[in-house]
C-alpha cells in the first residue's frame, strides 16, 4: 500500500478518535456534531476498510469508542499522548 495513503487513513481515524473521546459537549455545538460524525464513522463500512489499510481491528476499536467506560480510558490515554507530543 502506497504510504500517503495510510498516512491519510490513519489521520482520519485518529480524527475521529479525537473527536469520540472529546464526548458530545453542549447541545448545539460543532463539538456535538463532531461527536454524533465520529460516533456514524465508526460504524461505517468506510472505516472498516480504512482501518484494514492501517492493521487495526475495527471491532476492537469500536468497542473502546462505543462503550462509555471504555472511551473514558481511551480519552486518558489521548490525552497523555497528545500532552506528551507537544
């Protein structure tokens, strides 16, 4: 696979993470809208073959985002790593 190409799958997918983990936010807000795209994202068919293209389990990565004790763990571990590339 042509690495642009995974490189681009890969930022899609974490956008989406970012963007489950941050939650819904404020009725109203881009935020909630970001929030109810990432949460129809990773239900798609779409994500199933960008997730292929990058070696992850979709179904394991859709369990940690869909069950809210899960994504509060992911959201920990987001935002340690995201502070800690900075």
């Amino acid at each position: 696979m042509y690495q642009p190409y995974r490189q681009l799958a890969a930022a899609i997918i974490l956008q989406a993470v970012g963007d489950s983990v941050a939650g819904p936010g404020k009725t109203g807000t881009e935020q909630l809208g970001n929030y109810r795209s990432a949460l129809k994202f990773v239900r798609s068919a779409w994500f199933e073959q960008l997730a292929a293209m990058v070696a992850l389990d979709p179904e394991a990565v859709r369990k940690a985002l869909l069950d809210k004790e899960k994504r509060q763990k992911v959201r920990s571990k987001y935002l340690a790593r995201r502070s800690l590339a900075r």
